[in-house]
C-alpha cells in the first residue's frame, strides 16, 4: 500500500481551493413596460437591480453587473449584453439554469460564456440597434403595449424616409438628447449613426436604427423628429438643421418607450 500524501494523525490538512473569480458575458432579454429602465436607480425595480438580485441568492454575496448600454423605461429588449466577475466551479450551462430558475419578471436569460478578464461589456460593444414599431391604426389592446399606435392619423413615409437619410453619418447629436439633467454630463454628442431606416409592412411602420453608440433617449428623439416629418409638421431640411443648431428644444418631441 503506497500513500502519496501522508497526513498527520493529529490534524488533517485542509486540501486548497482555488477561488480565482473568472469573467462572464450573459445576453438576456426583456419585457421592459414594467422596469424603471436598465440601470439602478435610488427607487424602484429596473432590469440591473433585478439581475444583481438574482445573481446575489446564487453566489450568496453582492454581484455587480455591468451593462453594454442602459434602456430607458418602458423600453424592451431583444439582446442586452452585461458581464460580472464570480466564482463558478460548473459549467455555464448550470449557471444559465439558475438565473432563469423562479419567477423570470418578464426577463429571459438568452445565453451565458466565460470570456476573458479584461472583456468589458460596455467598452468592448461595437455598436448597438434599435427598433420601433408603429402601427397604422387602432392595435389590439395587447399589441399597443410593444408599438405606438397612431389611430387614424397619417404619415408621409417618403418624407420619413429622406430626412432620415439627412441625418446619417458621424456628427454631433446634442440635439437628440435629453437635458444635461438627466444624464448627459459626461457623454460624448458625437456619435456615428450608420443605419436609420423606415419600412412599411401592412400596417406596421419599423424605424430600425444602428449607430458606435446613442445618447439618453436619442433613439426615441430620433423618431419624435421622423414623426413630425411624417406628419407634415417639419421638412426633412428643418430635421435637419435641428440637428446642426445642436440645442435640446421641445421642437422635437421624446416618442413614447412603448414602441
């Protein structure tokens, strides 16, 4: 009989574990009509404060998530991105298991991988979408939760259509922001707006837009501005210049976060 790891008859050795916390990469998906938006706030439930939540009964101690983006309230989402650091000795599959266990509060968890220390969800995004639905009439009472309805108003897509074309490119977007109180005191105006299309099936209108990043409430100003155009209250060219004066005014209108 051959013992390689001799142990001592008055006290055993306590073998060493290590506790190296690794760096996780999680997508979800969410339902936001009933969430304050993505990030914590000093009141009220948001989608981080619920998954910070969740993650603390799993690992038992604080976990701090940190998001590719922030969604304002109401707004819903089809692949946020966040990562945090944990110790997690089984596969991320388990790990997924657990974060969906119990009641999902409107929020799937899409999937979850190990990537590497120094990956940061937000520094690390190469762009971001957005999408908002409009329909052409009256909605069903359960579709007029995820669209803006518009009942028997009009819109001229055509001149939607151009003056999103007017806006694409690199340029500064202060215009299409929130007030500097509610967010925007250390953000960048400039931004690269790639995509800004407006397509028509039956009675639905998607404004799908892509951009290296978007400031507080820009995707929503975005489309408040597309739908005075489209309703004939402003030209294309007048868009445009909004753009160009570069101040925060009530010509341009925040559209609901329903949509």
């Amino acid at each position: 009989m051959e013992c390689r790891h001799p142990i001592s008859m008055t006290k055993k050795r306590k073998a060493k574990v290590d506790l190296k916390e690794e760096r996780f990469l999680a997508t979800i998906a969410y339902d936001g009509t009933d969430y304050l938006g993505w990030q914590i706030q000093p009141t009220g439930l948001t989608v981080q404060s619920f998954i910070e939540e969740r993650l603390a009964r799993i690992f038992k101690k604080p976990i701090t998530v940190i998001g590719s983006g922030r969604t304002d309230q109401g707004v819903h989402s089809e692949g946020q991105c966040f990562h945090f650091d944990a110790f997690w000795r089984h596969s991320t599959t388990k790990l997924t298991r657990a974060l969906r266990s119990g009641e999902s509060g409107g929020i799937l968890v899409r999937s979850i991988r190990r990537v590497h220390p120094k990956f940061h969800a937000r520094f690390g995004s190469k762009g971001k979408r957005y999408r908002y639905e409009i329909y052409l009439g009256h909605a069903l009472p359960w579709e007029s939760r995820y669209c803006l309805a518009l009942g028997d108003r009009k819109l001229d897509v055509p001149a939607m259509r151009k003056a999103a074309k007017l806006l694409l490119g690199k340029h500064d977007f202060t215009a299409f922001g929130a007030n500097h109180r509610q967010g925007m005191e250390n953000e960048n105006p400039v931004k690269h707006l790639r995509r800004l299309d407006v397509r028509v099936k039956g009675r639905r209108i998607t404004i799908s837009t892509e951009s290296t990043g978007y400031l507080y409430k820009m995707v929503r100003r975005l489309v408040g501005g597309l739908l005075r155009v489209g309703r004939g209250e402003m030209t294309p060219e007048r868009l445009l210049a909004y753009r160009k004066e570069g101040q925060i005014t009530a010509e341009v209108p925040t559209a609901p976060a329903r949509g």
